[in-house]
C-alpha cells in the first residue's frame, strides 16, 4: 500500500462530514491568510450534500471571505438545469445559496438544453476553455492548480463520472463527455484523471458498507482503469477520510483512527 496517501478513519458518515467540513473551512482560511483565493472542486453524492449542510451549519463559516473562493465540479449529470440530480443545484441547495459566493467565481458545467443544446462534447470543450482561462504560468498547463479536490468513491470504484473500463478513463483531454455510464444518468460531464491530478490536497470522502471493497482495492495497488479511485492523487496530499464500515475490508494496522 501507497505510503503517500492517509487514511483516516471516523466513526460513521456524520463525523466523516463534520472532519471534512472543519478541514475545509480551515484550509479556505489559511490559503486566504497566504494572500491567494482558493480554489476547491466540488463533488457529488449523499456524503457530500452532508459536507456541504455542515459547512452552511458551522459557526466557523463566518471566517471564510466567501466572494474571494473559485468553485468547480468534478463532474455533472447532463440533465436539464432544474433536474433535482445536479450536483450544481444540490451544491446551491445545501451551501452556496447561503453564503456570498461571487457568482463569477462559481464555475459550473452546463446543462443539457441549455446554450449547447444537447451537445454534451460541446458542454465539455466549453469546461475546459474555462479551466484553461484560469491557469496561470505556474500551472504548468490548461488548468488551475486546485487546493483542494474533494471526490466520492462509487460501490465500483468509480470517482466523478469515470467509471471502471469506460472509455473516458483513457481521454487525455482536462474535461470529457461521458456516454453510456453504467449508472444513470447515462450522460455526463467529467474531469479526466490528467485534471484530477492537478489539485494540491485530493480528499476522498467515502462512507457506507457497500463502498468496503472499492476502498481496499483502490489503497491496495489496483490500477486506475479498473478501480477510478486508485488514480488520483495530490501534488501535496491525498486525504482518505472514512467511515467505519468503508474501512471494514483494510488491515487493522493501515488506517489511523480518528477521535470519536
């Protein structure tokens, strides 16, 4: 098992997204505090709408300057804007309708029917034009260098939408159209592993039995195209913050316990 990645274990989902929203708030802070404006891609699924609910509850969120923070996704469904299942509107929903983000530094992909029509490759091209904007020469490439890059593990190893064996594992571009996802929705947006690997902290938030097994493969030297998860990693830091039962399938003596 990879020596560069931690592996914190919490006692069940709630904890894991109270820790993950206190580290946050602290990071936003102390990247703030350096004279920067970070910038934070943002996930999907059940244990991240909880992240963001305890971000928007906690008493600390006041010492966030909130207008000066860059927002990405990690992928989308390609669903119509009003579609309860994007992870965009979730995001509002939970946090960001309730905090005073500049609406200019809240880049999310598009919806289908929207400018693109139904062109998801199109929605796509637009993301990475808008990814490339915001690079700057010492990110050494089309994309911003992230602070922090926050992903959920699927039950089959899948992050974002890039799911095992599926062609978009293998693009090479910053940001891909996904067709015919094992899990619906079919069609979607994705950050590609290379856009994945350019965040300085990724932070895995996995939670629930059922993801036990997508975990140990992932921390146990499976390759990414089998198991997504494996892939990325942080320039700084990769992050594993777990629950009990995620962890259930580790050795005893890998995962650090956090308190309770």
């Amino acid at each position: 098992m990879s020596v560069d990645r931690t592996v914190v274990v919490h006692h069940d989902a709630d904890v894991v997204a109270a820790a993950a929203a206190a580290r946050l708030l602290t990071r936003l802070v102390d990247v703030q505090h350096s004279g920067r404006v970070p910038s934070v891609v943002l996930t999907g699924g059940r244990i991240a709408r909880s992240v963001h609910q305890a971000v928007r509850d906690s008493p600390a969120r006041g010492a966030v300057d909130w207008g000066r923070l860059d927002l990405w996704w990690g992928d989308e469904r390609w669903v119509p804007a009003a579609d309860p299942e994007r992870n965009e509107g979730q995001a509002r929903a939970d946090l960001l309708d309730a905090v005073p983000v500049d609406p200019a530094r809240v880049h999310a992909m598009a919806a289908s029917g929207g400018p693109y029509g139904d062109d998801a490759e199109a929605a796509a091209e637009a993301y990475a034009e808008d990814l490339a904007r915001a690079s700057r020469p010492e990110d050494h490439g089309d994309v911003p260098t992230f602070d922090v890059l926050m992903l959920s593990v699927g039950p089959d190893g899948h992050v974002a939408s890039l799911f095992p064996e599926h062609p978009a594992c293998y693009d090479q571009r910053a940001v891909v159209a996904v067709r015919g996802a094992p899990k619906p929705p079919p069609n979607r947006l994705s950050l590609t592993f290379t856009t994945l690997g350019h965040a300085r902290e990724v932070w895995f938030l996995v939670a629930g039995e059922e993801k036990a097994r997508a975990t140990r493969m992932a921390l146990s030297g499976a390759g990414p195209l089998q198991v997504p998860a494996a892939g990325p990693r942080g320039l700084e830091r990769t992050l594993w913050m777990l629950d009990t039962r995620a962890a259930a399938q580790l050795p005893s003596d890998f995962a650090r316990p956090a308190s309770p």
